[in-house]
C-alpha cells in the first residue's frame, strides 16, 4: 500500500510537535528574548552565569601584546574535500556543517572544523554582531567552530576547558556584495523555516576570512548560546569583511524560528548581549592600533592643553 504524500506530510508533523514539546518539557528550550530569554539562561543553564562568559566588548587600549601569537592558517579551507555542504535553519540561527578535513594551525592543539553559523540584528536594531571592538557594534558576525581534536570526538571536548576554537569575523556592510557569502546567502530560501536543511555545492571557506589572519585578539571565553560552556579559545579578527547592504538585507529577512506549519516569526536579533571580562586578559596579536590610540590620546593631551 502506497500512503498518499499528505498521509506523510501529517505523520511527520506530528513526530515534529512532539519533538519540540519534549524539548520544552525537558527545560532545554530557550529564546533571546521573552520568558525564556538570556537573563533567565543560567536558571537553566548554570554555565550562562559564569565569570569567563562571551561575547565581550575587546579594548584595544587594554589588551596584552603578545608577540608570540602567530598568524592563523587555515588547512584544507580552499578545497574542501565534501562536493556539497548542509545548510541548516535550527531556529536560532543558520549553520552550515564542515568536513573534518579542515582545521587550524597556529593554536597550541589541532582544532578541527566542525560548523559555521552567523548572528544578525534587524531593521530596527542594524547591530547585530556579539563581539565588540573598542565600543563599535558591527551589523553581523561569523562564527566558524572548530574541536580540540588531540582530545577527543567534538561532544567529549565541546564543555571542556579549551575544548573548542571559535573564528569570530566581524561583518560591515558596503556598496559591493560579497562572492564569497553569496554562497550562503544565496540559499537562505531554501532553509526559510526552522528545522529545514539542504545540501548546498562547498566552496572555499577562506573567502569568508578577512585579508589579514595575523592581526586578532585572544581571550578564553564561552559558547555564546546555552548552555554557555567556558570551553572556547576565542581568536576574533580585528578587521571586518565586508558584504552589501541588499546581502544584509536578506540575511535579516528570510529566515523565520518558527517551523513552516507554525506561525511565523522572523529570526533576527540573535545577539547574546556583552558579557563582563571580570578577571581575563585579552591579548592581541597586534601594535599598530595600540600606537594609534597612545598617538591619540597624546593629540587630544596637546590639543587640550593649548
Ligand atoms: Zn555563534
């Protein structure tokens, strides 16, 4: 017996409702804003209240020069070795997997590759990246997650100290679309609704970095969405990429956290708010802007002065 598409289409609704129920049920479920928003994530999640939580705002005048950073070099970015990559809605953000083949040097272990994702804002609130740098909000940012894979598979290592490098990548907008983002950004469409993925051709991940891979800041920090494991070598670039205002644009607009046979609601604003340093040193691989600032501030000492 052959069962009519609308039979299937039904029954796998249902096993999906019952799925996001047990979720809740189970405490685990948890959104921006609201009832289960970010100030109520350490009731659940006691990891979120800690003292080395991310994102935070980087201060070029008070991060450590450490000249023993060296540049970050990816492996296997270029030329991946999968023909296609999933590209997935999970309702807090969109997610594109990667092959193992891909992976770090320039960390004190081998991190692997595992995923990337983005955080975004909206019309209303254009600042949308979670990192901050010397108090400039930036309208998106890229997050590309590697495990420490000397230590183990990614769910033995994801909690642990060090367990996960993060690239964080600062997004501008400009006049001009970006080639490389286009190949997500392209298929946001087709993953409108949560919980829908589709393989998407892999392309080279690198032309997603910024130009200069040797000038970032260094902190130990967290996962910036529950539960907020303190497990995570944050490496965020001082310089932005930068994509168009029409790619933004879609990027704010075409995603909804809701699944299809839901009402909708748009995912935006999936920004963690700026957590304490408290106690860290961040460090920084580079002078240059700390010369500036000390340039800076000597003109604002001579010109206040006169
Ligand atoms: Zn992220």
């Amino acid at each position: 017996m052959v069962i009519p598409s609308f039979c299937t289409t039904f029954l796998g609704s249902c096993v999906l409702v019952l799925a996001v129920c047990r979720s809740a049920a189970g405490g685990a479920s948890w959104t921006y804003t609201g009832d289960h928003g970010q100030e109520h994530w350490p009731d659940s999640f006691p990891d979120c209240g800690g003292t080395s939580q991310s994102p935070i705002n980087l201060k070029t005048w008070n991060a450590v020069h450490d000249g023993s950073l060296p540049p970050i070099q990816p492996v296997g970015y270029r030329t991946p070795d999968d023909s296609t990559f999933t590209l997935a809605n999970n309702g807090h953000t969109v997610k594109l997997s990667l092959p193992s083949s891909m992976r770090l040097i320039g960390l004190p272990n081998n991190y692997t590759a595992a995923q990337l994702h983005l955080h975004w804002g909206s019309e209303e609130h254009p600042g949308g990246a979670e990192h901050y740098i010397d108090d400039q909000e930036y309208p998106a940012e890229l997050h590309i997650v590697h495990y420490n894979s000397d230590a183990g598979k990614i769910n033995d290592v994801k909690d642990k100290p060090n367990g996960l490098a993060v690239l964080g990548i600062l997004i501008a907008t400009g006049p001009r679309s970006n080639p490389g983002f286009a190949n997500i950004i392209n298929h946001l469409g087709r993953v409108s609704y949560a919980e829908q993925s589709v393989p998407i051709p892999s392309f080279n991940i690198e032309d997603l970095l910024p130009s200069n891979l040797d000038r970032y800041f260094r902190y130990s920090g967290s996962l910036t969405t529950p539960p907020c494991s303190q497990s995570v070598v944050w490496t965020v670039f001082s310089n932005p990429v930068q994509i168009s205002e029409s790619q933004m644009e879609t990027l704010r607009t075409t995603l909804h956290s809701t699944p299809m046979n839901r009402p909708p609601a748009v995912l935006e604003n999936n920004v963690r708010h700026i957590q304490p340093v408290n106690y860290r040193t961040v460090y920084v691989s580079f002078v240059m802007e700390k010369g500036l600032s000390a340039g800076k501030f000597l003109l604002f000492f001579i010109t206040s002065s006169m």
